[in-house]
C-alpha cells in the first residue's frame, strides 16, 4: 500500500496547530503513518497533514452515513 502525499491546504493547517492539538493528532496518527514519521520518511508536519486529511474523509464519510440512516429512519415513522 502506498502511503498518500500531503496536500498544500492540510499541511497550511498542520502548521497552524497547537502543541496541544499536535500532541491529540498524534495520538489518533496510524501506526505505519507514525513510524514512517519516526523513520524520517516523512516530516512531521506531513504526517500531520495526511492525519488531517484522513480524519476530514472519515468524517464526510460519517455524515453521509448518518444522513442515509436519518432518512431511513424518517421514512418509517
């Protein structure tokens, strides 16, 4: 599996996180994400960004999701 490139609008937002927010990304960061990070493959900033991405996508996934159960739902009542 190949590992995605950071895109410039994620790692403009990595650059802006907190210490704090950094610290709470990392922690959420996949593994092979996190060891390629530790293995200099990738910066740390990039990694951060990928991370983001990943989350933003997950997240629409989610949404979509959750709008097609709640229309379901709806329509049963």
């Amino acid at each position: 599996m190949k590992i995605k490139t950071a895109k410039d609008e994620y790692l403009a937002k990595a650059q802006d996180l907190s210490d704090d927010e950094i610290d709470k990304l990392q922690y959420r960061m996949r593994g092979k994400l996190y060891r390629r990070a530790e293995d200099q493959k990738l910066t740390l900033q990039e990694a951060l960004a990928i991370q983001l991405e990943i989350e933003d996508e997950e997240l629409k996934e989610w949404r979509e999701k959750r709008a097609q159960m709640l229309t379901k739902s709806s329509k049963k009542k």
